[in-house]
C-alpha cells in the first residue's frame, strides 16, 4: 500500500475536535504559526460550533474548510482520513472517543497525532494498528501535549548529547518536575474516570495498567531490571548530588514512564540495557519536604481511590473539573512548566536536559506541542526519524524534527553535562 509521501492529499493538517476547547486552541496557534500555504482544515461533529471558531481565527484561517464527522461514523472517519497527510484528534477520552479515528488513519497511511494519556488505549491501539501502519507508512504517534513530550523528548535529547559526547549508555534516570503553574483539565479527570472502570471491570486491564512495560512492543525482550517503581518518593540527592530535599510522586509518572520505555525499545534499546527511568515533583527543599512528599503520595492516592468508591466518586464529580472546561485565558497564560531530566551514564558521568515553556501546562503549552508535532510530520518529512510507519511515541515518530519546530516556537529543550 502506497505511503502518504506517495499519495495526493487535499490538506496538510486537519484538526478533528476544533470546536472543543483545546482543539480551538491548537487552531488558533495553527493560525499563527503554520507557514504560508499549509493546507488546513478543521473538522468535528457540529458545523455550526466549527464555523465559529474558524471566525474567531482571522487572517487565512476564514478560508479553512469545515469537515463533519461523528467519532462512531467510520465511514465518515476513512473519508476524513484519506484527505490528509495528519490528523490531530483532541476528542477524548480517547477509549471512548479514539479507536475508529486512529484505526481509519492507520490503514490509509496518514499520520495522527493526539493528546492521549491513557494506558489501555494506548496498548490497544499497538496491538490492533501497529503492522497495519508500519505497511502503510502511517505514523501513529499518541501523547503530543504535556502528555508525553516533555518527558518523551526530553530524554532523546539527554540521549542525544550522551551519545555525541561518547559518554556510554543512560542508567538510573529520573525527571523533576522543577515547576509548574496551572489548571487541571477536566478531559484529563474525565480519561482518569474511564480508565479506572475499566481496571474495576477487568482483570486484565489491571494487570496491563500496573505493568511498567504495558506499552513495550514485546514484553519478553525487556531486560530484567527489578522492581519499577512509578510513584516514588525520592531523596533529592539520590537524583543528583545538587538537589536538595524530598521529592513527591509525579501524577503523570506512571503513563510517561510506559512511553519513555517504549522509545527505548523502539529505538533498539539505544538509551541502554540498564536504563531505568521515573518521574517526581519539588516540593521545595525545607526541612518539611519529607512531610510534604508523603502528603502528596497520599493525596494522590485518595484522588484514585475516591473515583473508584461510588459515593465518594459521586461527591468528587461535583467539585472537580468537568470535560471540556478549562482555565480562563489569564490563567493560561500565567501557567508554566520546566522539567529537568538527570542521568547517571554507564561511564559515571552525570548528564541532565531541560525542558520548559510558559502557557498552561495542559492547555496553552499543550496546543504548542500538539500543533507543532503536526506540523513536523506534514512539512518536515525529510528530518523525520528512519523508523518508518507504526504506533510511535514523539521521539520515535518525529524525533529532531519535533525538537527544532519546539525551539523555534519558544519551548526550550536543552541538555549538557553536570
């Protein structure tokens, strides 16, 4: 089957979901920093919400086209597919609202890209679309937001600059979020509801879910490294003998863990055999940070707990954010996020990358990263990884390519030796 460089499309990047509200803001910045002559278009289930945004646009965006297509409509979704060389889908929860879109992408060998963080979605859609895109030459890339970029492509870029210096391989890794301001999404509560009833519902599920490995392509090569443990409380000079304090569990860590490790084995498991990786957060350094980790490990647990539980779920669904909601345009831009990324080489030299951006984590910083992934893969395509086509993580899937557009953008991404 023909790949898409091979193939006619009627349009770069199409936007599936603009209507909602971090579809309409990855239009807007799509409006402002795609090249001249991008063919975009913006595509949903309602027209009249469609057309509303594109007005609030300005500029060439009044001339986008307006696709409709329902999420079910598998129909509408292979047609939707076969216009584009990219598709960004923001229509979450992605288990719910995901799998005819990526599948309809996958088969006519156009790229996609999304925003999900869900496990189980994600190790499903390896499983029912990699072989199919790797013969297309689609490249299916999940988790282009906050979910999973900088955790994903900070470590290629720590990778990157071990490897130029000939420093070895990366051991013991860990990520600190340094900072971070912002709003909660209600999309993300919303994928966090689903993927717990299902955990509850199957067996199955559950054992994928807790797996540090549920997205490696094939569990029997991992190496045997022991015990992963993805919601850790740390010391600070256990990571790196500069960082002071206790650091908190990460509430993200367990999926970015899982696509970390799937680049590593994408990749021939090039960042290292004994390469083990987490994440965690700064709760400052005060003699209190010990007693502060811990609240937050709790806090956290009682969060999961409590959806789990009917009543208490039903109590926690009126005070927390509901789908589609997010935070006012100050707050966006008032939000901000700088993760940095340390390493312990196979040589004992200690290495950290850094990547940072202002904009709400989740929602302004989000439509950066999605938009730009988009655009690496429809107009950088001679820069792209040689992977080839198949269910990919941002560092496999568009790699260097996803890094220069990030920069450019003003997101920095950065790596040197400690």
């Amino acid at each position: 089957m023909a790949s898409t460089e091979q193939r006619v499309r009627d349009f770069d990047v199409i936007v599936y979901g603009a209507s909602g509200f971090v579809g309409a803001l990855v239009a807007k910045h799509l409006a402002g920093a795609a090249p001249e002559g991008t063919r975009i278009a913006l595509a949903g289930r309602s027209q009249s919400k469609l057309v509303s945004v594109r007005s609030s646009l300005g500029g060439t965006a009044a001339d986008w086209p307006i696709l409709v297509a329902e999420a079910d409509d598998t129909v509408a979704l292979d047609a939707l597919a076969s216009k584009a060389h990219v598709v960004i889908t923001t229509v979450g929860p992605y288990a719910k609202y995901g799998k005819a879109l990526a599948h309809s992408c996958a088969a006519a060998g156009t790229d996609y890209v999304d925003l999900t963080g869900e496990v189980l979605f994600a190790r499903e859609s390896a499983d029912e679309n990699h072989e199919l895109a790797h013969s297309t030459g689609a490249r299916i890339v999940h988790s282009c937001g906050f979910d999973s970029i900088p955790s994903d492509i900070g470590v290629f870029a720590l990778y990157e600059k071990v490897n130029q210096d000939g420093a070895g391989e990366l051991t013991d890794t860990t990520l600190v979020v340094t900072s971070m301001s912002g709003g909660v999404s209600g999309g993300t509560i919303d994928s966090l509801r689903g993927q717990i009833d299902e955990m509850t519902a199957s067996k199955k599920a559950r054992k994928i879910a807790v797996s540090p490995y549920s997205l490696s392509p094939d569990r029997s090569i991992e190496p045997d490294l022991g015990r992963q443990n993805d919601a850790p409380i740390m010391k600070g000079s256990s990571i790196h003998p500069s960082l002071k304090g206790y650091k908190a569990p990460f509430v993200m860590a367990s999926y970015n863990s899982r696509v970390v490790r799937r680049s590593n084995a994408l990749l021939g498991y090039a960042y290292g055999k004994t390469f083990k990786y987490n994440e965690v957060m700064s709760v400052g350094s005060s003699p209190l940070s010990p007693v502060l980790a811990g609240a937050v490990a709790a806090g956290l647990g009682a969060v999961v707990a409590g959806l789990a539980f009917k009543p208490t779920r039903f109590i926690l669904d009126k005070v927390l954010p509901k789908p589609g909601e997010g935070p006012s345009e100050k707050t966006q831009r008032k939000g901000h996020f700088t993760v940095d990324i340390y390493t312990t080489t196979t040589t004992g030299e200690h290495y950290v990358s850094r990547v940072k951006a202002k904009g709400d984590p989740g929602y302004a910083a989000t439509a950066i990263m999605l938009g730009e992934s988009a655009l690496a893969l429809a107009l950088n395509r001679d820069e792209l990884p040689g992977i080839g086509g198949g269910v990919l993580t941002p560092a496999t899937g568009i790699g260097d390519a996803l890094v220069t557009r990030l920069r450019t953008a003003g997101v920095e991404v950065s790596a040197r030796k400690v």
